[in-house]
C-alpha cells in the first residue's frame, strides 16, 4: 500500500520510496564467437561492439535502442590484454581511444569516454563507481562493455595475414583504476610477474594451511572444479562445454599438463577466445522517461572495493583475503543482507585457489549447494582478460530477472588476489536514498593490517614457505621459492637452481617447509633446497 508518498509493510510501517535518482542496470548482452574465421580479422572492437548492440536491445526502452544510446553520455571500456601484458601484445595495432572506437559502431556520441587500467576487478569496480555518479545526478546513462578477440588476434600473426586494427577515431580516454604493476622489483627479477606464477604460489600455500598432501590437494581441486565445468557444460557461451569430471581435472597427461605446478592446464584461465559483454547503467527516473519495462531493472542493492597488500611477497599470509573477507561483509551489510539471504554466487575463479580463498573469506562451503558460479567460470566459461565480470554480470542479471526477489553476489578480483569489488544485485527495489560508504574507509583498515617482515637480499639457512615449477611444454623451466630465514624469520623470494632433476624433485616430493640456503648469485636469490 501507498500512504503519504510512502511505501506500507504489512504491519502498517512506514518504508522509503525507490528515487529517481536511484542506480539501476538495465541491459546486458554478451557474445562467444567460436567460428568466425582468422582470415576476416574481426577486431575486438567489433566484437565489444555487438556485445553493445546486444545489451541496447536487451533493455527494450520505448524509444528504441537509438533512444537508448543517445541518452548514454558514458562509455567505458575494459582495458585490452594487449595493453595490459606483453604476453599478448600484438603487431595488428589498435586503436587511440578504444572506447570511442566501440562508441562509433554503436552510434553513441558520448561525453566521455573511460579506458580502464588492468584488472579483473574492474567491471564491478566501474559498476559501483557510476552507481554512485548516478546517484548523484552527475551521470544521466552508461555503458560498460570490454572484450577480447585473442583467438583471431593469434590466428592472425601466426598466419601472416594482412590485417590491421589501427584506428584513431579522435581524441584520448580518460583512464580510471590503478596504474601501478602488480609486483614489485625483487618479484620481477625472480621471474614472478604473471598470473600463471603467482597463483599457483598461493595455491601451495593454501595446501599447506589445510595441512594436505599434494595428490590429496590435487583430488580436492578437481572436486572444486568439476562444478565449474559442469555449469560450463549447460551454458552455450561457454568455451569448453566439455563438463571434465574432478578425476579428468586431476590428471595430468599430455593433454592436461603441467603450467604453474600445482595446477595442471584444464585449471587455468581460458585466455585465448573471442568474448565481449556489455552491461547499460542508469537511474531509475531515466528509465522510466525512456519506457524501459521494470521487468528488465536490476539494482545495485550494496557494494565495496578494496585491495590487500600490493605485493604478494608483504603479505602476513598467503593463503588470506583480508580485503575478500571486510569487502564481502560491506557489500552484504549494506544489502541488509545475510550470506543465507543470497541466492546466487558468482566467485572469481582464474585458478582454484581464488575461489578457495573467496570461499574461505566470505564463510562459504565450496561445495554449497547454491553453487559457486552462474556462468561456469574463467577456465571453462571463459577468461577474456580483464572483462570476465561484465560476463557474470550479465549472466547474473539474466537469472536474476527470472527469479524476481532473489539476490545474487559476484565477487570480482584483480592482479593476484590483490584487488577486489564486490556487488549484491537484485531485482527487488532499492528503497531510499543509495549511497555507499567511502572505499577509503575500508582501505584505511586494510592498510593498517602487518605485513611480512621481509629480506631483499637473503643469506643463510632457511626454509620453503611455499613454492612452484613453471613448465613449457618439454618439461620444467623454472622454480620460484617464496622462504623465510631460519635466523631472523624474513621473508624472501628466490629461483631454484637451474637444475631439472632438482625441478623434478621439489614437485614429486612435498616440499613445504623443506631447509635449505638461500644466497645471491648474479642479482637474484637461489635457494638450493636440501
């Protein structure tokens, strides 16, 4: 009931009206394209833009979905894995200003265009941001949209092809996010700067808290994962629809070797596809001025960003998420919600031990029954760089949709367990006025937490902390050895010898707290263990 421009409950008390001003997501589209040929060259930028094309109709306003993009005065785009590493750099060009680019293909003129800097927190991130611009009036409508065309892009160099994505369409992006690296100079030198060496860093170290042996862990991160695969496995977005069983997962074989030990290759991130997504923002009374059905409104109920300590080697613990665990309790407090009042879980997952540490922080069981993820996550969904989350989201929105008055939480990380945002979405009303406490609050907090005592060139006695092997595909490469001083308790990173018998040894046998010494040799630490 209405009484005196507000809402009644059943027992007569007065509630808050939704404003107009109140932050709503009302489109969203994706895209999985699996066949188009190299040889057509489709650019990125025209993948992202169909993912926009997707999420204008999707919204199905009254005025159109020209309507719609004329009331949009920002687009943002996901930063490309081609500016982001030089793993994926590429020789085919790009363009200027990539959200611009996409803008053009849509027939969107807007005021402003983001580019963000990397990270897979940053969908959510951007999605909490202009939630609050919008709140204020400073924002009337946004897109967000990001995608990868890894697949063609590598076809295309491998073959010679005379493509070109160049393009200038005028004018620069405004950048949004944090442009620092994600690890620091001792990290670098000990070849410590890429995802496939950090998490499976972490991932030791969280075998080691849970007291496992590594077939034991194995067999349990394959359990894990075989419920990804199998939401894969009904999705037909999806990458690999395959539905690997936990036993396929744990096997390593020429088909499923080793990357990063612990973790074989069906444990990885899907990197190299052709994905885009796009996600369309606005307010409530925009919404209704464009006759968007409220059938189609999905709001933003609470969020938070936060990040842990910058450099994996400071970190007190490996196998904790300080961020994970305050962020996840901002965005559930600010919801009203409990963890037994969401619904629906889509948790970061580039390797197992992010979802195991999501878990863990937010007082999930990894085998809830609600499931972890709606979409089938990184590996086997798909991981198309820094935009996976425009992804869940979208899928998100999508279940949320058919099941009015539920709620759902996505989780979103970036770096390597470093940054993380967090959203709670529902299509039930926002009631009252939204607004979010400042993220400098949390950080603040966060901040403060100790870090590790740390030695930058280490000698002497000392023990294995946790550990990986990095292999190509004739066998190991290299090791990295995150240790402490037996006499001081520091910590330090360190490559193993060049050694494959050594390589070998350190991954047959648990080397967690293996002794050995530590000593410099030609600017970096080798620990040789004993």
């Amino acid at each position: 009931m209405i009484a005196g421009g507000l809402l009644e409950n059943a027992q007569g008390g007065a509630l808050p009206m939704t404003e107009t001003s109140t932050p709503i997501l009302v489109g969203c589209g994706d895209v999985t394209d699996l066949d188009t040929p190299a040889e057509r060259g489709r650019s990125p930028f025209d993948l992202i833009a169909e993912a926009g094309r997707l999420a204008l109709a999707d919204a199905k306003a009254a005025s159109g979905a020209a309507g719609l993009a004329a009331a949009i005065d920002t687009v943002a785009m996901l930063r490309l894995f081609s500016d982001t590493s030089h793993r994926f750099a590429t020789r085919l060009g790009t363009s200027r200003n990539p959200p611009k680019s996409v803008a053009k293909r849509l027939g969107i003129d807007a005021a402003r265009y983001v580019y963000s800097w990397n990270g897979g927190n940053m969908p959510q991130y951007f999605v909490n941001l202009f939630a609050e611009a919008i709140a204020r009036g400073e924002m009337r409508a946004a897109m967000i949209a990001g995608g990868e065309a890894l697949r063609t892009q590598y076809a295309v160099e491998r073959g010679g092809l005379p493509v070109s994505w160049a393009e200038d369409p005028g004018g620069e992006p405004e950048l949004i996010g944090d442009p620092r690296r994600g690890w620091s100079d001792d990290e670098d030198r000990h070849n410590m700067r890429a995802a496939i060496v950090m998490y499976p860093l972490i991932e030791n170290a969280i075998r080691g808290a849970r007291g496992r042996s590594v077939p034991e862990h194995l067999q349990a991160m394959g359990r894990l994962f075989a419920r990804f695969a199998a939401v894969a496995a009904a999705n037909p977005l999806a990458t690999r629809r395959e539905g690997y069983s936990a036993e396929r997962l744990a096997t390593v074989d020429a088909t499923n070797r080793w990357i990063g030990f612990p973790y074989p290759r069906l444990m990885n991130s899907n990197a190299f596809i052709d994905q885009a997504a796009a996600l369309i923002m606005t307010s409530v009374g925009t919404a209704r001025e464009l006759g968007i059905p409220e059938e189609k409104w999905v709001y933003l109920h609470g969020c938070a960003d936060g990040h842990d300590h910058w450099y994996v080697s400071e970190r007190a613990e490996l196998h904790v998420s300080p961020a994970i665990r305050r962020g996840s309790r901002k965005a559930l407090d600010m919801a009203g919600r409990s963890l037994d009042g969401i619904g629906l879980f889509d948790l970061y997952s580039c390797f197992p031990s992010a979802v195991e540490i999501g878990c863990q922080e937010i007082g999930l069981a990894e085998d809830d029954p609600r499931g972890l993820t709606v979409t089938g996550g990184l590996p086997y969904f798909g991981g198309p760089g820094n935009n996976y989350v425009t992804h869940s989201i979208a899928e998100m929105m999508r279940r949320l949709r058919a099941a009015p008055g539920r709620f759902g939480l996505v989780t979103a990380n970036g770096n390597y367990v470093t940054k993380h945002s967090f959203g709670v979405y529902s299509t039930t009303p926002f009631r009252g006025t939204w607004r979010r406490e400042s993220p400098a609050v949390l950080q603040a907090e966060l901040d403060a937490l100790p870090k590790a005592p740390y030695a930058a060139a280490p000698s002497g006695a000392a023990t294995v902390e946790t550990y990986t092997v990095m292999h190509g595909r004739s066998g190991p490469d290299y090791g990295v050895v995150l240790g402490r001083l037996a006499a001081t308790g520091e910590r330090f990173v360190a490559n193993l010898p060049d050694d494959p018998a050594m390589l070998y040894d350190l991954q047959e046998r648990d080397s967690l707290g293996r002794p050995g010494r530590v000593e410099q040799r030609g600017g970096r630490n080798i620990f040789t263990p004993a």
